[in-house]
C-alpha cells in the first residue's frame, strides 16, 4: 500500500491545523472537508464513469435545503439534526438519480446540458417555495448538538465524513464496480460484452453520488449558518467539476487535491478576488492542455516506468486447465434463418450456423460478406429481422448485449477495445464482472466477502495473463502495451469469464507470423477445454491450420461449410475467394 | 538577588509602559466587506468611496487619539460563500475592530450569526428586516431603512401621494425582487388597496409588453416596482412609452440608478417615475441639500467623484467608519463591549445620511421620517428632486 | 397581447436558433460541442455597441467590425482550444477547454466592459409597435444567415467542403481537403454568425455580460431539438422555443416558465435523444 502515504500526510496536516488556534482555517479547512464529500461522490460520476454532469450544486442546494426545512420546522415539527440530515440524504439519493438518469440515453454535452437545466429548476423552485424555503429570504441552516456545535468540533466532524467519503470511494474504486465505471467510461462496448448493465450500474453510482451531495449540502447549510438561493451559484458548481478533472480522471487522490486547491486558492488570492473567476478559468485552460491526466497524471510515476524492450509473448497452454476447467456435456450454440438488414442493405440473408463446444469454428468470407454482422448478432449487439438463436436448446434473447457473458459467451473486437488508463491487470478483471456476488455496499465498506473475491479475481487474472502470455505486465498500463499484446490482453479478458463459447474478430490481424503461430497453438488449446470458438479471420492458413469446421459466407449467405479438408477443395470458394 | 529584584522590576515596568503604548499605536481596524466586482457591484462601490473618504480625512487630522484607521477590505461578489470565508478571516486573522457590511442582505444573512457569535460590532445597510434582532444580534446595527421603512415609503406614496388604490407589483426573478413583492403585495392588501396584478418577471425577458399590458387591462393606477435590474426596469419603462400610457412608477431605488438614463428610448419615457430616496440627499426647489449635506459636497468637491454614484450610498459609507472612529473616541477602548455599549447609547447621532439612535432594544437606526421618494429622473451628483406632492 | 408575445417570440426564437447554427457550425468540422457559441452572441451584442456607441462608428462599418472580431475570436478558440484536443475528443476535454475559454471571454467582458446592461443602438430606425426593427431584425438575420449557409453548402466549393469533412473526417482528410484550414475558417464562420446573432438581438438583449451563459443554454435547445448539424432544425427548434419561452413568461410567469422550458427540454430529449429531425444513432461495434 505504497499509495497510502498522500493520505495519510494530509490527515496528519489535518489534524496538526487545530494547533494553529485560528477560526478562520477551521473553517476553511471545514468548508474543503465538506466540498469533498461531494466531489467523492461526484468524482464517482465525472472521473470514473466519464458523466459530464455539471451541475451538482442543484444536489448541494436539494441537500442544505432539506436539512435546514426539517431543523427549522416550516412544514413539521423541527427534527434533530442528524435525522435532518439524514433525510436529506436519502432525498439526495433520489434526486441523484433522477438527475442522472438522462445519462443512459443522453450522451456527454447532452447531460451536461441538462444537469444544468436541473440546476436550474432547483433554484427556481427554492425561490418560489417561499413558505417552506424562505424563498429569497432564505432559512437558518441546521445547527449540530455539542461536542460538533464549536468551529473546531465541526471541524473534527466533518474531516470524519471526508475521511470516512475517501475510505469508502476508493473501496469501491478498486472493486469491480470502479472497474466497471470506467469501461463504461472508455469501452462501453467491451463493457457491454463483458456483462456490465450500464443502468443498474450508473444508478448505483447516482443514488451514492447524489446522497453523499446532499448530505455535503446539510453540513454546507450548517457550516453558512444561513442559506439563501444565491449560495448556490453556478460558479460553486464549476468548482467541483474542474476539482475532478484537474484531479485527473479515474484517481482519488487527484480529485481531493483538487478540491483543496481549489478551495484554497480564492483565499490565497484575496487581493485578486475580481480576477479570480478569470484566473480560475486561465487554470483550468492550462492544465487541460498542458497536464490532460491531471494532477494524478503528474503524482504517477509508475506509469512512466519503461517496459521490457525485448518481451515476446509466450502462451502457456498448460495453464489453461486450472483457469477454464473441463467441459463435460458439449453444449450447440445454433443460429437459424438469420436475416438483418441494414436500411435496404441485407448485410445477413438468411444464415444458418451451429458452433459446438469443444470445436474451433472458422467463419471466413471476403470484405463485406456478413461475418463480424453475424458475431455481432450472436453477441447482442444487433437484433435480426428474422430468425432465431438456441444455446443448449434454449432460446438466446436477440439484442441484448449486456446477457451474453451471463450465459458465458465472451468475445474480442476487430480493434482491441482496452480501458487506456487502467493496469493490464485491471482491464483482465472486468472479464469476470459477472461473476461477483459481493454488493455495491459491501465493496464500500470492503467487507470481507468482497476483499476475498478480489483476491480471487486477482489471482485468475493472473493466471489468464500467463496463459496468454502477459504475465510480466501485469502492471503495465494498458495504453503502453503494443497492439499485438493487446490482442492477446483482450483473450485473457475473454477467459476471465471461462466462457462456453468464445468469439474472436480477427485475432491476428496486425500480428508477426511468430506471434501467429503462438495464437493459433493457444486458440486450439482453449478448445480442447471444451470451449466453442468462432473464429472470424482473414488468415487462410491460421483458419485450415486449427479449425475442426469452417463456414464460408458471400453477400450475407452462407457459400459452403464442412471441415476445412473439405472448403480447401470446395470448387465455388476457391474460385471466388481463395483464388488459388 | 537585588539585581533579580531590579530585574523584575524593570520587566514590570516595561510592560507597564508597553501594554498602553501598544494599543495607542496599533490602529484602529474596521473590516470592510464589499461587493466591488460583480453583477450588484455598484452600491458597493459608492459606499466604498465614503469609507475611503472618511478614513483619510480621520488619518489627516491625525487619527483617533492617535490611532490610525485602517479598513481592511474584502472583495465578497456578492457571494455568501466568499462573505462566510472573509468574515471569518477578519474575525479569526486580521482580527479586526469592528465590520462594516456586507452591503446586501444574501451575504448579510449568511454572516449575521457568525458575527454575532464572536460579538463582533457590526453596522450595515442590508434592507431585510430579520437581518436586525437585538437578543439574537446585539453586535448588529443597522444605519439604513429596513425593508419596512422601504415598503412604507412606497405604500404611503403611492397611497397617498399618488392617490392610486388599484396597483400592480412588479418583482424580477431573483430572491430580492421574489420576497420584496410578495411582501409589498401582502402589505398593500392590508391597507385595503388591491393588488391587481403582481408578477416577477425574468430580468432577460426581452419584451415587457404582455406584462404591462395585464397591468393596464386590469386598471393599475400605479406600478410598484422591486427590482434591482435596470434593463428590465428601463424595458418596462420604455414599453410604457410605446404603450402611450401615463401610470407613475414607485419603487426601488434603481429606478433612479444612472444606467436607465442610458438605456432608454428617450428621456420623457423616465418621467412619472418614483424612487425611493432620503431627505438628506434630496434638493429642494431652489437645488439645496439640507445644509450639513451641502457642505459636505464643498468638502468632497474634486476628492469623491459622485457623477456615477448615488450621494447616500456615500454619505452610508462616511457614516459608518465614523461611527467606529467615535465609538473609540468615547471610550478610549476597541473592545468589543465598548464599541457595541457605546453605539446602543447613541442618540440622534448626527451623521451625513441621517440621525441615528440606537437602544440596547432597538438597532434599526435610521429615522422613518427621512426615507422620502424622489423623483427618478432628477440625479444631480447623486441626488435628486423630491418626488411632488411633498409639503 | 397575442401580438406582442409572437413578435418577441419570434424575435429572440431567431437569436436561439442562430446560436444554434453558430454550434452546429463549429461542430460540423471538429465534432466538439462549444461553450463559446452564446459567449460570441453576447460580444456581438457588446462589440456592436462598443462600436457604434462608444467609438461611435457608422452603423455597417461597427457591424463588420464587429463580425470581423467575432471570426478572430472564433480563429483563436480553434487554436488555443480545440486543436489541441482533437486528438483525444473521447476524453471530452473539449467540453473544459471550450468551458476555460467561454469563461475567460465573460470575465473579461464583465472586467473591461461593464457588468451593468449598456444600450444597444438602433439600427435602421425603422418600424414600431410589434413592427419595431428589434423584433423582426434577428428574424432577418436569421432567415438571411439559412439562405446563405444553404447557398454556401451547396453551391461553392468551400462549403462542400465543409460538407464533406462533416460527413466523414477520415475520407475527406484521405481526399486531400486541407483539413485544418477548412477547420478554421469554420470556426471563424461561427464567429460571424454569433456575433450576427448577438447584433441582431442587440435591441432586445442589450449589451450585457451575463447574457453569454444565458444564450448558451437557450441556444443549446434548438440544437437538441433539431438534431445535431441540421441547421433546418435548428431555426425550428429556435423558433417553437422563443415561442414557448415567452408565452410562458406570460402564462406562468417568470419563475415557472424557467422550470416549464427546462422540463420540457429535458422530456423532449428523453423521448428522442437525437432530436426531432436527427437520425438514429450510428452502429457502435
């Protein structure tokens, strides 16, 4: 735990400031403390999962306000203020969430744009509510019981929740779910293929996010003594976005940097206080151009570490066994009378196809022909016309991508699909995403359940990594790998999943015939586990080298299938494709 | 053990001698929190000329029995958040003496109770009525109308000057223009006028007419504005022009704000137009201030420009720094009891805006009887004509 | 009544919809979605009067002064903030950078310029009533801008450029269309056409600094609305939206017709993310 000491030297200056005997810092301090209990939260959303949302300080204002109406009683009698403030945040988690939700469907400047629109209606709405908000007047923010009722118990208390927020966002950003997050941020589609349901996800991550918000607006509310809606300017709302982002996406510790810098910075500049919002934005201006990773990208020096010049990938075959298992019943995935058409374009006409477990199945045909189509078809991500798909007998739901590595069906892409940011090691375990049974909240807490099954995806991630051949990288980045690499990356991903069925687009393209022959020697290895591959390719010779059947398509039919014995002879495919 | 004894002595006496020394050299600071920058920057900066006035002219004559002021200020744009953060500063850093500001009420709200919890002297102009609570704020003095005193003026201008009984309220959309007509509303019904319109229109609206049109099909007699937005009030008045209709205007002091000059169609289109204003910085017929007021213009003469600012906002600031420097003077002290014991005891403290009196029960200083309206059109340095209908 | 709220419906509807454009058309040539767009509606606004008021400059040589400032401004906004980006859009650090920009162009305007409303000359004199200038000059304007833009498009050999770079980056740029000159000068075109927005509406807007923020927003809606880089549906979704906005105004008042055109905005784009006349969304694998 190299990476504890940034924390742990910021909460020893934190709790060395009372020393200082001056107010004015406690509340500063407090007001950091607090600010990052939001951007915790908002880091989730912004940094991790790539949600433009800009207007965050409409779950501040829902937040201080809620507390302060519970505390002062205009509706009902006044509550405690932990009772407020709990309900606030409750009332923030759904806020959160209905504020989110436009992020399934809207995509980046969208939500952006209506997270603004959002913050908006609050305000208004603040404004207009007089007999229960106070309208422009406003209302006394809660006041906390004692020991926390003093500038510096306050204080005490909030740098609790701050490191409290930390402790619980970094869990689950090193759990499967910050993994998630972020290849829904940077892949979605291989976030898709490896069974991460994007809605479930991110409403997750929105109800914590919105939570924690307003429960930072409550100690906001408490920490002003008095709101009034022109507290909740767009201006504060900048801060905590560009507090991320100049953070760096995908860190913790950048993000909370950033929020005290932030804060900070105002009072550090007070002679400049008319320039502030124009040096604030000249900041912002240079740090994207000149520092994009943010200050995480500058604290990282682990991902500057020069790899091995001379590493070659080395498959190991044997250990394949422990990480897939044996099969012992061959299951058929079958497609029959697959019809998709592309406005008047049939790209699929009618395709008939049975992969069988254990078998390497080669789908080949010229540019054009339908073979990436009908991958993507079995793997969800479009919906045929006509036709119909059996796994064992079952029916396999057409257009539905997210399903498919729940029935252990995983696949690469044409172009590796890799989360740039995130450790070889990391981008490998979003294969097996499907499989943890540990919840949101005890990845939070980082309860024991949740630390085991870690352990556990660690060490078979490892074991995939070496049987691809990658095990020395485990720790590289993944944007530094070669492109080579990154094909074998994606298969190890693939096998997290011990899948049934295993779907390659085109794994050797771009590949050195060594490196081919290695793939071709690990693709065979992993169907003698029992897996059915399906192979689409453009290689002749890596195809009749290891596959137990081929199909061949033109214009979206099928031309001729059998053994590749038989296709090699076959007098319409050598004529029209092998052109020998 | 002698030498020990002197030794003592010495040391005694030395700081015997040094305590006083230091609090007669150390100055008097009075922190001055304003919004100099931003969109509601201008009343700040007029204020701020008075204060910067005031202090000079104290530090020339050689101070405060020998102290000078120091204001220490504090660039707040309107912000409440950036109010907490330079409140706090002043009291906890720079520990100042005494705070003057902020100069509008969604800062003032937000740093009431933490001033009042370090019994910090305060004095400040903020309208809002609550913002002045002796039990709960006995640190806070306020030297200029409430909202009240506002809405008073208003009312009984419109009531009995201009004779209307029908009127339309007209807010914007901010928290101010929102909670400022709902209020005048609910007063002007309770003496029996009828409201036959009230609405808070989006400053940015860019075309006034369906608003003024409801107002005049319902049979407003007089339009009562609360707003401090001078396009959207220069809007409403020109499309009263274009409307061909005559209905007077009462309300907010930004309805004489320099800006509507400029953006006016025409000068006519600014006439029947009501503000509310003070008696000591009105003219009279002949174009005389009252007479302190007219001397202090001889003094500021080519000091304080006034061509863009507006006279009270001036006089407030002068006011308020000599109300700390006299504080100290009486009692020779800048704690905070002193000053604070020393305000509650004031009365009819002649200061160039108005007279001030204060009780330990009551810190709305400023005299009802001088909040007047002035007619909006006639800015002269500042001040303006009293609106007719004056005795 | 019915009048009045047409004509100003109408009139600030034109100004959305060619804030619209000025995204649209930045947007065509870089894929970036900029937070400049209203920040150049309000300079048009403040230069037009800076000009003409201040300097006092006859009224077509201010107007070129102005759009000529705009375009620059627009160059610049191309280079400081959105080249260097390019490479990586799926970061969206655009979105920062463009925000970096439309910020530093506010702050500076409030600074140097005024955070008060300064008035705005008329222009031609001509017209009252509902028939006053500043009611049908940004519909002119507006109307004026389309036609040339189709004519642009389709008839001269920049604006099928402009077209083919638009419609497919890689194939153009593989065509040998100077990429990053076309870039540019589309950048500078949505310099004109905000700052002609912000001119237009001078009259009815003033030459206020906060009217950037403001114009961003409401000229974002019409860009939703109509689908991203349809001009047509961009005028459209202006248009119904001024209509919407300011019969609000009337019937709800100030503070609702706020939250009435937010929620509608945001309902709208829940039921058809790629707006009322865009095309589905393009196959992802």
């Amino acid at each position: 735990m190299a990476k504890l000491w940034p924390f742990l030297a910021l909460l020893a200056l934190a709790l060395l400031l009372p020393l200082t005997g001056n107010e004015y810092w406690a509340l500063i301090a407090t007001r950091a403390c607090i600010y990052w209990v939001l951007v915790a939260g908002l880091n989730l959303i912004v940094g991790f999962a790539g949600q433009l949302a800009i207007g965050y300080v409409a779950l501040l204002a829902i937040g201080a306000y809620t507390a302060s109406v519970l505390t002062a009683g205009t509706v009902m009698e006044p509550l405690p203020a932990f009772a407020a403030l709990g309900i606030a945040a409750a009332a923030g988690a759904v806020a959160g969430v209905i504020v989110g939700l436009p992020a399934l469907r809207l995509r980046t400047f969208y939500f952006a744009m209506t997270t603004l629109g959002f913050a908006t209606i609050v305000t208004q709405i603040t404004l207009a509510w007089q007999d229960v908000t106070g309208g422009g007047i406003g209302i006394p923010g809660p006041s906390l019981p004692a020991p926390m009722d003093t500038a510096w118990g306050f204080y005490y208390f909030c740098l609790g929740v701050a490191v409290v927020c930390t402790w619980a966002t970094a869990n689950l950003a090193r759990s499967r779910f910050g993994r998630a997050l972020v290849a829904i941020r940077d892949s979605e589609v291989a976030a898709e293929a490896s069974g991460i349901a994007k809605p479930k996800l991110l409403a997750m991550v929105f109800l914590l996010a919105g939570a924690l918000a307003a429960f930072a607006g409550g100690l906001f509310a408490t920490l002003q003594t008095y709101i009034t809606p022109d507290a909740f300017t767009f201006d504060l709302s900048l801060l905590f976005f560009i507090a991320v982002l100049i953070g760096g996406r995908g860190s913790i510790l950048g993000p909370l940097l950033g929020t005290i810098l932030l804060t900070l910075l105002p009072e550090v500049a007070a002679p400049l206080a008319a320039w502030s919002t124009f040096l604030y934005a000249a900041l912002l201006l240079v740090i994207v151009l000149a520092i994009p990773g943010g200050i995480a990208a500058l604290l990282d020096r682990s991902g500057r570490r020069a790899l091995p010049e001379d590493r070659a990938i080395r498959p190991r075959e044997a250990g394949l066994r422990t990480l897939i298992g044996e099969r012992g019943e061959r299951a058929v995935l079958s497609l029959k009378g697959i019809v998709l058409a592309f406005g008047g374009v049939r790209a699929i006409d009618g395709i008939d196809l049975d992969l069988r477990q254990g078998e390497v199945h080669g789908l080949i045909g010229p540019n054009g022909s339908g073979k990436t189509t009908t991958l993507n078809v079995i793997s969800g991500y479009y919906r045929p016309q006509e036709g119909g798909m059996t796994l064992a007998g079952a029916e396999l739901p057409a257009g539905r991508p997210a399903g498919r590595a729940g029935r252990g069906i995983a696949r690469t892409f044409q172009t590796p699909r890799m989360i740039g940011e995130a450790t070889v090691l990391e981008n490998v375990m979003i294969g097996a995403t499907v499989e943890g049974r540990a919840g949101f909240v005890e990845a939070l807490l980082s309860l024991p359940r949740q630390r085991a099954e870690e352990r556990a995806m660690a060490d078979r991630a490892r074991l995939a990594l070496d049987a691809v051949g990658l095990g020395g990288l485990a720790e590289a980045r993944a944007d530094r790998l070669q492109h080579s690499e990154l094909r074998f990356m994606e298969i190890a991903r693939a096998l997290m999943l011990r899948p049934e069925f295993l779907m390659l687009d085109e794994p050797a393209a771009g590949l050195s015939v060594e490196e081919i022959k290695r793939l071709g020697s690990l693709i065979r290895a992993i169907s003698r586990q029992g897996v059915g591959v399906l192979l689409v390719e453009h290689h002749a010779d890596l195809i009749f080298d290891i596959c137990d059947r081929v199909t061949v398509l033109n214009l979206g039919r099928v031309l001729a299938a059998g053994t590749p014995a038989e296709i090699r002879v076959h007098k319409e495919v050598v004529s029209a494709y092998l052109g020998a | 053990m002698p030498i020990t004894r002197r030794g003592l002595g010495l040391a005694a006496a030395a700081t015997g001698l040094a305590m006083p020394a230091i609090a007669q050299n150390e100055p008097i600071k009075i922190g001055w929190l304003a919004a100099m920058t931003g969109p509601s920057s201008a009343p700040a900066i007029g204020f701020n000329r008075g204060v910067m006035y005031a202090a000079e002219a104290i530090n020339a004559a050689g101070g405060v029995k020998g102290r000078k002021v120091e204001i220490i200020t504090r660039d707040t744009q309107g912000d409440p958040t950036k109010a907490v953060n330079a409140t706090q500063e002043m009291i906890s850093q720079l520990r100042v003496h005494a705070i003057w500001g902020p100069t509008n009420s969604g800062e003032s709200l937000a740093v009431t109770a933490i001033m009042a919890r370090a019994k910090m002297p305060n004095i400040h102009p903020c309208v809002v009525d609550s913002l002045i609570d002796p039990a709960k704020y006995p640190n806070a003095f306020r030297i200029a109308p409430s909202n009240t005193q506002w809405d008073d003026a208003v009312r009984g201008y419109t009531l009995n000057i201009a004779k209307a009984k029908k009127v339309a309220v007209i807010g914007d959309t901010t928290g101010y223009g929102v909670t400022a007509a709902n209020a005048s509303a609910a007063a002007f019904q309770k003496d029996g006028a009828e409201v036959v319109t009230k609405a808070n229109i989006d400053a940015t609206q860019p075309d006034m007419t369906p608003d003024m049109l409801r107002a005049r099909n319902a049979g407003a007699q007089a339009i009562v504005i609360w707003s401090v937005s001078t396009g959207m009030i220069a809007r409403l008045l020109n499309t009263r022009a274009a409307m061909g209709w005559d209905v007077p205007f009462i309300g907010h002091p930004s309805l004489a704000s320099g800006e509507i000059g400029t953006l006016i169609d025409k000068p006519a289109n600014w006439e029947k137009v009501y503000a509310i204003g003070y008696k000591s910085c009105s003219y009279d017929a002949s174009g005389k201030l009252p007479p302190r007021n007219e001397e202090l213009m001889q003094r500021m003469q080519g000091k304080v420009n006034l061509h863009d600012t507006l006279l009270w906002w001036v006089a407030c600031g002068i006011d308020a720094v000599e109300l700390v420097a006299k504080a100290v003077e009486a009692t020779g002290a800048t704690a905070n009891q002193s000053i604070i014991g020393h305000w509650n005891s004031l009365k009819q403290y002649p200061g160039y805006f108005g007279e001030y009196s204060f009780t330990a029960q009551d810190h709305n200083g400023y005299p009802v009887s001088d909040v007047v309206m002035s007619a909006a059109s006639t800015g002269k340095n500042g001040t303006f004509a009293l609106a007719p209908g004056y005795g | 009544m019915l009048a009045s709220i047409l004509a100003s419906g109408l009139a600030v509807g034109a100004v959305y919809a060619l804030i619209g454009i000025t995204y649209n058309t930045m947007f065509s040539t870089s894929r970036v979605m900029s937070f400049t767009a209203g920040q150049l509606g309000m300079l048009g606004g403040v230069l037009g009067s800076l000009f003409i008021l201040r300097l006092g400059l006859p009224m077509p040589v201010g107007l070129l002064a102005t759009l000529a400032c705009c375009a620059l401004l627009g160059v610049v906004t191309e280079v400081v903030a959105v080249r260097p980006v390019l490479k990586s859009l799926d970061q969206h650090l655009y979105v920062l950078s463009t925000l970096a920009v439309a910020l530093l162009i506010q702050h500076a305007t409030a600074l140097e310029w005024s955070t008060e409303p300064q008035p705005f000359p008329r222009l031609a004199g001509i017209g009252t009533g509902v028939w006053d200038e500043k009611y049908w000059l940004p519909v002119v304007a507006c109307a004026a801008t389309i036609l040339g833009l189709e004519y642009l498009y389709r008839y001269t050999l920049v604006g099928r450029a402009f077209v083919a770079i638009a419609e497919d980056n890689f194939a153009a740029r593989a065509l040998g269309l100077p990429e990053r000159n076309l870039r540019m000068a589309s950048y500078a075109l949505a310099g004109a056409v905000g700052a002609l927005a912000g001119f237009a509406g001078g009259q009815l807007l003033l030459a206020f600094f906060a009217n950037g923020p403001l114009l961003n927003f409401y000229g974002f809606i019409p860009v939703a609305l109509g689908g991203l880089g349809n001009n047509r549906g961009a005028v459209i979704g202006g248009l119904l939206l001024g209509l919407f906005q300011q019969a609000a105004n009337f019937m709800v008042g100030g503070i609702f017709s706020s939250v009435a055109v937010f929620t509608l905005f945001i309902i709208v784009l829940l039921a058809r993310p790629q707006g009322m006349f865009g095309a589905p969304a393009a196959r992802r694998v």
